[in-house]
C-alpha cells in the first residue's frame, strides 16, 4: 500500500522530509535563466533544475510534492516540463505527490482522479497522463466528489491527501468556524477524512487518505492528530512560510510516524543564502531539516 511504501522510505532514512518542487524561472541561477525568452525554454531549464535537485536528494529523503500551479503559468511546455518532472523523480524511486488541489463532483471528479492517480482508455490502450503516488484535493464537495479518487486508490494502489487545517492565515476564517455541533469545521472534514480511508488503512494503521495539515497551526494540528488515528498527514509550511519543527512535533505519534513534512522554497533556493551550486545547497539543506526533525520528532520506527 502506497501510504506503507512511503512510511518505509520515512524509517529508512530516519527522514520525513519532503521537497517541494514548486520551481518558479526566478529561483533558477542567473546562469540557467540566460538567453530564454520563451515558454519553451523556460521549461527545458526548469527540468533540468528539478533534475539536478532530485539527483542530489533522492537517496536522502522518501518523496517529492510538485506544484502544478509553478507549471500550468508557462503554458503547454510548462506541463510537459511538470509530466516529466513526475516520472523522472518516480524513476529515482521517490514517492511522488502531485500538488494540484483538484475536485468537482461525479464524472468530472473521476476524469481528475483519471488524470493523476488512474488511466485513460484510448481505444484498446490505458494511459497515464500525470502518473502520481498521491494528489491534493479539495474535500468541500463532499463524498460524492472524493468517492471517484478513493475507488481510483483502491484500484491502482494510490493515494491523496484532502485539504483539512491548511498552512496559510486566513483558512481560519472558513476552517475555524464552529459548527452547530460544537466541533470546529477543520475537525469535522478530518473526521470525513477518517471515514474516507477505511477501506484503504495498511499495516502501519495509517490510510491512503491522508489529510493536509498545516505546522503553522500546532494546538490544531494536536487536535487532529488526536481524534485522527489513521489518517497520515501531508505537513505544509516548515520554513519559509513560519513552521519549525517544534510546532510540527503534535503531528507525529509515539513511534514518529504519521506525516511527511513538505519544505519548497527553504531546498530550492537554499544556494541563495547559504552559497555554493543550488544542488549541493539544496542536499545540505534536506540533511539539516532532517537532523532538525528528528532532534524533536525522535526515532521512526515500526
């Protein structure tokens, strides 16, 4: 099951740590923007960036997390440079986690767990179009539009992760809001979460939906992690956007299993604060994460 392979990738290298390849042309050296004045080229020097920084980390951290968004603003060869940032980070053996926050409702919904987590039929072929071990979604249309990516996990051993307690400030004003029940609208959808995943929970205890729960928030995050025993956690905003790893420590449990720690800006432009080529800043960077989570989280272990 997908949600095991990438807690044993996390035990493996004692590291829960994934890279946010949310590569923006302005993070690139000076060197590699030189001369590009199209989509096109733009592109052709993105993935050869994402190539260089999945080289140097693959053997030190379990996954990767693309944000489709970085991609889609350069056109058609922004998507072809997004495709085969997918597939060549799945090549080096990283659980890959497609950040493209989708969903709608019935048949739409399975054309966009289609695209991510399942196949097209094309006559007597079966393609994969963005082929991913997870993707983001939105679960505020409720079952009816989460049951299309569920029965695609099922199916090809897949998984996503559903937006519950989000990183940014203002989530509060929706995710906050206290519900005739008395239960705050960020713990109800994780309760769906929990729900969602039943059918999908793997020996580690853990489901292949997991939740997205942001390190800016930790009395939410402990919360959630308290009533959410088999929903593993994609962790947002360690780093740039204010998290550190002692507000993060409530997503983990006794073992320090139950969550993957995303960090973008803090590994791709590494090389601009602390020098040196952006890969090998981009390493150094991912090895002082790890020793930073886990001086708090403690060891991972089945």
């Amino acid at each position: 099951m997908i949600t095991d392979r990438l807690i044993e990738g996390i035990i493996a290298m004692q590291n829960p740590t994934c890279v946010g390849l949310d590569t923006l042309f302005d993070y690139l050296p000076d060197e590699m923007k030189q001369g590009v004045k199209t989509f096109e080229g733009v592109a052709e020097r993105v993935f050869d960036f994402n190539k260089k920084i999945i080289d140097n980390v693959y053997d030190i951290v379990p996954s990767v997390k693309v944000q489709i968004a970085y991609y889609e603003m350069y056109g058609v060869a922004g998507m072809k440079a997004y495709e085969e940032t997918l597939k060549y980070a799945a090549e080096k053996g990283l659980v890959v986690i497609a950040d493209a926050k989708r969903n709608d409702i019935g048949s739409t919904a399975a054309c966009y767990a289609k695209t991510f987590l399942g196949e097209t039929a094309v006559n007597e072929n079966a393609l994969c179009a963005f082929p991913s071990d997870y993707v983001t979604v939105n679960g505020y249309l409720g079952t009816d539009g989460i049951a299309p990516f569920v029965e695609e996990c099922e199916k090809h051993d897949k998984g996503i992760f559903v937006l519950v307690k989000t990183s940014n400030p203002s989530g509060a004003e929706i995710q906050n809001m206290i519900l005739k029940n008395g239960v705050p609208m960020y713990e109800y959808m994780g309760g769906l979460v929990e729900k969602w995943g039943e059918s999908t929970i793997g020996q580690y205890g853990y489901s292949a939906v997991g939740a997205v729960v942001g390190a800016t928030h930790p009395t939410e995050a402990a919360r959630l992690r308290q009533v959410l025993p088999h929903t593993f956690f994609l962790i947002p905003g360690y780093g740039a956007q204010g998290g550190n790893a002692e507000m993060l420590k409530s997503c983990f449990g006794a073992n320090g299993l139950g969550g993957v720690v995303n960090n973008s800006r803090g590994i791709l432009c590494a090389y601009k604060k602390n020098g040196g080529t952006y890969y090998e800043a981009a390493r150094a960077a991912c090895i002082a994460m790890q020793k930073d989570l886990s001086s708090v989280i403690g060891k991972m272990s089945k």
